[in-house]
C-alpha cells in the first residue's frame, strides 16, 4: 500500500503534516477529515515518487530503539489509566513520537484497531517493533481487562533488560578500545619503526641477537603478508558467521560460549536473568505455562538455553515437572533449579521466577564488575610484554655496541 505524505489544517487553524498508508488519495482525504483535518490538496502527494524518492541500504535502516518501545509503553499505558479509547491513546501518541519508522508503525497498527482487530493481533504484524513477548502479554492484558497494567510491566521489563545488556556491553567497551590501541600500535612498529633499524643494523655487518633477528622477521613477514592477513580475517569471520547461521552451527558456537572459562560464567548468569524475568512477568499475566516458555525459549539469545528451555516446556506437556529437564540441561544452576522446583509445587512459580531474577540481575552486576577488574590489568600486562619485547629486542644490538666501546 502506497504511502501519501500530506499536510492540513486543524480547527483551530494548526499547521500539521505527516504521511499515511492508503490505497488512494481520496481514502487520505477521507482519512484526515475524519481526524477533524482540513487536508490541502496541493501539499499532498506520494511517497517514494520524483525528488521525494528514498534510497533505502539493507542494513541501514531506521530500527526503533527499546527505549522508544519503552516510552510509548507507558504513555499508553497512563491514558488507557485516564480512561481514553485506544483508538485515541494511538492518534496522539502517533504525533508524540520522535520516531519516524515507531510513528508510521503506531498511525497503521490504529488502522487496524479502528478496522476491527485486537491490539494484540494489530501488534503482531510489526514484529520487528513488538516481539513475541510483547504481543502475547498485550494479548493476555486485553483478555483479561487490565491492559493498563500489563503495559506498565512490559515497559517496565523493557527497561530492565535494556539495562542488563548495557551492563555487559559497558564490560566489553573498555578490553575491546585496549586490544584495538595494542593492535595499531603494534602494526605501527612492525611496518614503520622495525624496517628503519633493521636497515642500520644491516649496514653494521655483525650477526645481530636472536630477539632482534626474530623481530626483524617477524616485521619482513607482516609488511609481506599483510594483505592477505586482512583478507583471510575476514574470510574467517565470514565463514563463522555464515556457520553460526546454521541450526547445528549456532548451537555449537553457543555451547563453545557457554563454556568459556571467564564469559562463559557471565553469559550463563545473564541467560539466567534473562529467562526468568521474561517468564515471570509471563506467568503473572496470565500466559499458559505452556505458551510462556515458548516465547520465552525464543527470547533466549543462546540456542542451548533454548533447547532447555524446550526441553521443560516438553517435559510439562507430558505431565513433568519444568525443574527435572533444567537440571538436566547443565546450563542452570542447582540453586535455581531447586528454587524452580519449590515454585512448582507450591504454586507460586511466577513470584519464585521472579525472585531467582532479582537475585542474578545482582550476579550479574558483580560478574561485570569483576571481570572487568581482572581486565584490566591483565590486557595492560600483556601489552606491556609485547610492546616492551619489541622495544627492547631493537635496542639490543646498541647495547651490545656500548659494550664494546
């Protein structure tokens, strides 16, 4: 369906202007004097056409961000509690956003609301916008008529997930700048500052030391290869990445993750306060158990956590328990796995999984913190080595020159 981009008038003798999805011009017209706009005939015309044309790169377009997903969560959330429509918390909300792509997608998804459909299946054809997770717990919010509350615990959620990956992002930011400075710098000496050396001692014509002579290599190779270093760096990373597309490919890599000796025990623990925020907050709207650890497994970010996941949502459909299939999976810790178990059969598994969330939102901010300072110094260590190694091995053959004299 074409987009028209139009501009009109209020009552009141405003200015607006906008785009909107429509067959035809004439359902615009009809579309804005039903939001009580005087269109201007002259001001409307079709996306995407002449000089308005857009040049769209795969992989550059507009994305909403969570927290704008966040923002009109609450919004929506406070006017429904002010007893507005939703047909009209979404005409006003359209024109708060700062976000061109969340404001076309709010301006399509009251189309289809004011055409008959639910919330929740008008939110389930922007699924780039509103994941499984979101659309589900709308859908159990409109069923069972707290909207206004199950809105707030989404935002509320988006927050705290928006927050938990800016954790372990902000870890990862301060080794990656370290291990990209040690890299230039190193390339730096091996390309500029090794050849001018290896050029004076080669004029001395005396056997240099073992260190320099590794050093002087090890430059004539880079500067030689170097090309093809790039080329085949690139050709791994291409092949990883197409292999981590694969079923078997991701869930190998995943476990390899999983296992690592450091981030491995990170990632566990943010999988763990991943899964059970999402089905907490599931189960205390009203999901079916069943339902809840589908959307959740696919929320998951890691195939094996998935595949566990699965794996209890299996175990429940056959009449089992949800803790057995954990527990056999390795990825969850005893003490959760216990503290599932208590939930089950006390009934109070949404307030158990929640707490479990609490508690490892705290692991993980005490796994960042530590891995970060272990770090540290640790990439200062070994950039010390090398550049030293290299610094010293140059300076070797002077040395031996002072000795003699």
């Amino acid at each position: 369906m074409p987009t028209f981009l139009w501009e009109g008038k209020t009552a009141q003798g405003r200015l607006m202007k906008g785009d909107l999805e429509a067959p035809n011009l004439e359902a615009v017209l009809s579309a804005l004097r039903e939001r009580r706009i005087r269109p201007i005939p002259n001001r409307i015309r079709q996306k995407g056409q002449g000089l308005d044309k857009e040049i769209s790169i795969p992989g550059f377009g507009e994305k909403v961000k969570p927290k704008e997903v966040s923002l009109f969560t609450r919004q929506f959330a406070t006017m429904i509690d002010a007893g507005l429509p939703i047909v009209q918390c979404l005409d006003i909300l359209s024109e708060q956003s700062a976000s061109k792509l969340l404001r076309n997608t709010i301006r399509g998804i009251r189309q289809d609301v004011e055409g008959g459909l639910t919330l929740a299946a008008s939110l389930k054809k922007y699924p780039k916008v509103f994941d499984d997770l979101y659309v589900n717990m709308v859908e159990a919010g409109e069923a069972g008529g707290v909207l206004n509350t199950i809105l707030n615990r989404i935002a509320l959620f988006i927050e705290k997930a928006t927050k938990l990956k800016k954790k372990v992002k902000g870890a990862m930011i301060y080794p990656c700048s370290i291990l990209a400075v040690a890299i230039i710098v190193v390339a730096v000496l091996l390309i500029f500052v090794i050849p001018v050396f290896a050029e004076l001692f080669t004029s001395m014509g005396k056997a240099l030391p073992v260190p320099t002579q590794i050093a002087i290599n090890l430059s004539n190779w880079f500067i030689a290869y170097w090309l093809y270093m790039i080329f085949g760096t690139a050709a791994v990373v291409g092949s990883l990445r197409f292999y981590y597309q694969t079923p078997h490919g991701r869930m190998h890599i995943d476990g390899i993750l999983l296992r690592m000796p450091i981030f491995g025990d990170l990632l566990r623990k943010v999988a763990v306060a991943r899964f059970s925020q999402n089905m907490s907050i599931l189960l205390s709207s009203g999901v079916p158990i069943l339902d809840g650890l589908a959307i959740t497994a696919r929320t998951a970010g890691n195939k094996v956590v998935e595949k566990a996941i699965m794996d209890s949502r299996l175990s429940i459909s056959q009449g089992k328990t949800v803790a057995e299939p954990l527990r056999d999976s390795k990825i969850f810790p005893p003490m959760v796995c216990q503290m599932v178990a208590v939930g089950e059969s006390t009934g109070g598994l949404d307030g158990m999984l929640k707490k479990v969330g609490e508690l490892y939102e705290e692991e993980v901010d005490d796994a960042v913190a530590n891995l970060t300072a272990l770090m540290e110094p640790l990439i200062m260590v070994v950039l010390g080595v090398i550049l030293g190694a290299l610094v010293i091995s140059m300076y070797l053959p002077i040395f031996q020159m002072g000795s003699l004299v």
